[in-house]
C-alpha cells in the first residue's frame, strides 16, 4: 500500500504576510492518513518550516544545484536545504527544463546530490502537447525516466517520488483525464519496473491543474499515489481539500 503524497508547489510566490495566512488557513484541516508537503522559495523556507512544522506538514524546496558547496554564485546546495529542515526537493520541473535549459543529465545529477544530502527528491517528467499529439508522450517520458535510471541506478531510483506531469496540463486548466494519467502512470511504472526498480515502492503523483474539484476522480486511480499542486497550493482551501480527497482515497 502506497501511502498518498500531495505536494503543494508554491513556485515565485508568496511573501512573509501571505505565507502567515497561508499556513494559517491550512490548521486544523490537513487530515491524518496523507503525507503533505510544501514547498516555498527559498527565501521562505526556514519561514514556512517554523509556520508549518505544527501542522505535520513536510518542507520541500522546488529546485537545488548539483554542487554541494563553492563558487556558484546564486545556487542552493542540497546540504543548506537540509539544514534549515527541507526533506523533500522537486528536479526536472518542467519549467526547470524549458525556462532555464536543464536536460535530462543535469536533473539525475542534481537527484543524486539530493540523495547524498539525505533530502527526498520529486523526479518531475511530463510531455508537450506537440509531443503527446505526435503520439510520442510514453516514448518521450520513457526516455526522460531511462536517462535518469541509467545514471543513478535501479537501487537509488526506488527512493524517489516521480511526479508525471504533462506540460500541456500545467497552470493551463486543462487537465489530464484521470484514465490519461493512469495509463501514463502504469506506464511510468513498467519502466521502472523494466530497469530493475523496486517499481512497486515508488509513489508516482499527477501535477497539471490538479484542483478540488477533480482530484478524487484522479485519486481513484490505483496508479495515481497523490499530486504536485501549483496554482491550487496558494488557496487554503483548496489545497486542503484535496489533501482531504487524497485521505479519503
Ligand atoms: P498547476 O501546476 O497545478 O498550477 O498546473 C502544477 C506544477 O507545475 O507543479
């Protein structure tokens, strides 16, 4: 049994009053049963984690360099993250890859100084709709899986949580239907699987316009371990109403 995960990814926002607000709105209604993260920008993680830890809800942070320390000017290690109480840390976001060029040999490096640290990292895949229409989107998040698998191995991949998320669902309302992504995420799975990981361990999330109102459809799904949140992260209520849709699950 997979215990469900759903990940609030705040992105560029936020700021000291809202963050307050924020986590106020969430006490008293993150339910027993599901694991819940958030993850802030850095200059608010120890700020969240001081706001958040009451709650039983976990830190994570939405990226980290690959480096453990020196002469980066503007990145984050993975041992800084941990030391102001992050356990959890996105790679390969999909704005990641297409805004700030990050391919596929920079995330797996990036998941194993994540791993070094002793942080649990969120593999993030998805396609593009050019690439879904071409009838390549299993191929594409195959490879993008294959690469990672080839650099870490099979036996650090079962200490990962991959997030599928497809770029033509993400801040765009358009959802995946819930037997798209349950067919993507046996995918997903199999490949796994196929590499030699423990693939049965793994939680596999959904992210792409995950809100309140469709996130028990996609709960119900037996692949479909939980979600990466964005835009409905930053409402109270409807990020704990689907922490709520994902205990009942
Ligand atoms: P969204 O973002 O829920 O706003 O679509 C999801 C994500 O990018 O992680």
């Amino acid at each position: 049994m997979r215990k469900k995960l759903v990940v609030g990814n705040w992105k560029m926002n936020g700021g000291q009053a809202r963050n307050v607000a924020l986590i106020d709105g969430l006490k008293g209604a993150i339910p027993e049963g599901v694991d819940v993260v958030v993850c802030p920008p850095y200059p608010y993680l120890a700020q969240v984690k001081a706001l958040a830890g009451e709650l039983g809800v976990g830190l994570g942070a939405q990226d980290l360099s690959e480096h453990s320390a020196g002469a980066f000017t503007g990145d984050v290690a993975a041992p800084m993250l941990r030391d102001v109480g992050c356990e959890w840390v996105l790679v390969g976001h999909s704005e990641r890859r297409t805004l700030h060029g990050e391919g596929d040999q920079l995330v797996a490096a990036k998941i194993s100084a994540a791993l070094d640290a002793g942080l649990a990292p969120i593999l993030c895949v998805g396609e593009t709709l050019e690439e879904r229409d071409g009838g390549r989107a299993e191929e594409v998040v195959s490879s993008q899986l294959a690469s990672v698998v080839s650099q870490l191995g099979a036996v650090a991949m079962a200490g990962l949580v991959v997030a599928y998320e497809p770029v033509w669902a993400i801040g765009t309302g358009r959802t995946a239907t819930p037997e798209q992504a349950e067919l993507m995420h046996v995918c997903i799975r199999e490949s796994l699987a196929g590499a030699g990981v423990a693939a049965g361990v793994v939680r596999i999330l959904y992210g792409g316009s995950v809100t309140a109102a469709n996130a028990a459809a996609l709960f119900a799904k037996p692949n479909i371990d939980g979600a990466l949140v964005g835009g409905a992260s930053l409402v109270a209520e409807n990020f704990s109403s689907i922490c709520v849709a994902a205990a009942a699950s």
